[in-house]
C-alpha cells in the first residue's frame, strides 16, 4: 500500500480559484503557528490532499489529518443532511464523502471540520475530542444511523465506511475569520517571546500577515510543477520566524529612511515623491517627540486607526484582491489617509503621512506584494 507522500491529490482546482478562501488561510495559519508550539506537529499541507492536511509524527509512526475547513454562510445550522448533500445525486460528492475518500494509504488517519457556523443537536457529539466519554452511546449509534440512512454502503478506497469516520472525526467551530485570525496573534505573541522576540501589536500584525501570505502562496502552488512549495514544515518555517521577528524587533526606527527609500524605489515611486517622504517622516518624528504634542493616548488611537485602514489594504494585495502597481497603490494609500483626515478632528494631513512613512521605514508597510 502507498503512502500519502507519494500520493496526488483527488481532485485539483483550489490553487486556482482561491477566492473567499479567507478563512481557510487563516485557520491554517493557525495550525502552522501551533507546528512551533507542538513538537508532534511537524508539516503543513495547503490545498493538496484536502484543503488541509496536518502530519503528527511520533517516533517513527506518521498520521494524517485531513482538514475541510468550510466557511459557507448558511441561514441554518450545520446538519446530517448538510453533510451528506450530494451534488446532482453525485456518489462521492458530499462533505462526508470526499473526506473519507481521503483514506487510501498505509498511514493512520483522522479527519477535521473546521466551520464558522455551528452544528445541530444530531452532530453535536463530533465537536467533543476523540477521547471524550461524551462520544459514546445512544447519541452516536444514532448518529451513525442516520449518516448511513443518507449515504448507505459508502466506503473509503482502504473499504472503511461513515462508521469509521465518525469515529476519526471532530468538528471545529471557529465562527469567523476574525476570531480564528485574534486566537492566531495571541498565540503567535507566545511563540515569539518564547524564542526571546517582544514585538509591540503593529509588529505581531505585520508578522501574521507574512504568515498568510506564505499560506496563500503554498495554496497557490500547483501540486504537478512543485509540490514541495504546497508543503510548511517545522523547521524552515521557525527559522523563517526568527528571521522576520528579528527584522521587526530591530528595524531602525530612528534611522535615516534607507528602508522608507528602498521599500518607495521598489514600488517605482519617483525620486521626487520619496524626498517628500523623507521630510514628512522627519516633521513627523520631531512633531511626536514632543511631549506637548497631542495627547498620548488619543495619538496612540489614531496611529492604531490609521494602521488599520493601511494593514486592510496591504492584505487585499497580498491576497490579490487589488492588482495595483507600486505607484497605484502608494496613491491608494494617501488617499485612504485623507479619508481618515476628514473623520478626524485637527490633525494635519501631514501627520498622518507621516506616521505612514515611518510605518514604511520600520518595515510595517509597503506600497508591493510582499515577496517571500
């Protein structure tokens, strides 16, 4: 028999049409954080076998998770009919099914749904972990019923039937986007001070979405060109931690803007417009070192603001949202800025432009997709 290393994937197509997978991207963001929390977990896989797929070694023994990670803003719970919906009467089409497909090698396996909508009292007893006494009795015989009322004589290409994976499975309620991505900083918060890196919140958010490029980018590899690149792996990925944490722990703030200029020059912004940088950068630093400038905390909330709408923008590039140029999206920027201006009460645009180029010269922004 094979192992799941030498496997292709089933079906093909996800690398492709990558959009609304959102929340996808962030929930394996999050497994790939807990790789450096939980030595047992060694490799992430994006949109290979399944949408995720999670190897656990220990010792010598591998298993395979497989991971539907469904983000489907539905006007009703999740249900047994939910889960084994056929597509056109299709055998082998609904959620159950294409999950147990997946175990067709020698490995051990076990099977995970992530969701953001939460399930009926019927499907109740798979959010408990495998281990749990609450998995046992009339509640999964009835369950099992049910499921095999639906789906009757389905097996998995190893001849394991709906039995088998109700009994390898859990479901995941995560309930949005947001929420996964809050969990995933504060746990990314953890791991980067366990390796001795005390990043401030804009650092840790920046960080993250190096993360999740990386994850959309291994999304986006073709597993038949270069399926090593669809692969995160324990390792590399720390050593690529410690390498972007200590570039934002010790970014150069009070520098000379040899980053604002390089990062501006990347995107093709003209020499012109980058001196004007520079001065709006340095009005901005000796305007906010003065202690009789602005109230703290109001100025705190602003930046905080102001990095907000610019992280916003930043992400939909990353992802692709936005085919902007350097210059197209530099322009995006200010004009975000100027927007901010005009809900806000006395500060100068000058500030706030500013705050951006500092942003840009401690590696917090950018005017390109990042290149990993």
């Amino acid at each position: 028999m094979p192992s799941y290393r030498d496997l292709e994937p089933i079906e093909r197509g996800g690398e492709i049409s990558r959009i609304g997978l959102e929340f996808q991207d962030h929930v394996a963001s999050g497994y790939c954080i807990e790789m450096l929390q939980n030595p047992h977990l060694v490799e992430v896989w994006c949109e290979s076998l399944d949408d995720i797929t999670l190897i656990r070694r220990n010792g010598d023994i591998e298993e395979f998770e497989f991971v539907q990670a469904k983000s489907n803003q539905l006007n009703h719970l999740w249900s047994v009919s939910e889960l084994c919906k056929r597509k056109k009467s299709n055998v082998g089409s609904s959620i159950l099914e294409k999950s147990l497909a997946n175990e067709r090698a020698k490995e051990a396996v076990c099977f995970r749904i992530v969701t953001c909508l939460g399930v009926n009292k019927e499907l109740e007893i798979l959010t408990f972990p495998l281990n749990s006494p609450k998995r046992a009795g009339d509640a999964l015989t009835g369950l099992c019923q049910s499921i095999a009322e639906k789906i009757p004589n389905y097996t998995s290409p190893n001849g394991n039937g709906t039995d088998f994976w109700l009994s390898r499975t859990v479901w995941e309620i995560r309930y949005s986007s947001k929420t996964v991505e809050d969990a995933n900083i504060r746990k990314l918060q953890t791991v980067c001070e366990n390796m001795n890196f005390y990043l401030v919140a804009d650092q840790l958010a920046e960080l993250y979405q190096k993360i999740l490029r990386k994850i959309q980018d291994a999304g986006k590899a073709e597993w038949q060109f270069d399926p090593e690149a669809k692969k995160i792996k324990q390792n590399d990925f720390r050593e690529l931690i410690k390498q972007w944490s200590g570039q934002s722990q010790h970014p150069g703030i009070g520098g000379k803007g040899n980053k604002l200029r390089e990062k501006m020059e990347i995107a093709r912004i003209s020499s012109g417009l980058i001196e004007t940088a520079q001065e709006q950068r340095r009005f901005y630093r000796s305007r906010t070192l003065n202690p009789s400038y602005m109230d703290l905390s109001k100025r705190e909330e602003l930046e905080m603001e102001t990095q907000a709408h610019l992280q916003c923008l930043k992400a939909q590039l990353d992802a692709g949202a936005l085919k902007d140029t350097g210059v197209e999206f530099h322009s995006r920027c200010l004009e975000s800025l100027k927007q901010i201006q005009a809900n806000t009460e006395n500060v100068p645009l000058s500030i706030l432009q500013g705050y951006m180029y500092n942003l840009t010269e401690r590696c917090l922004h950018r005017f390109t997709r990042e290149m990993l």
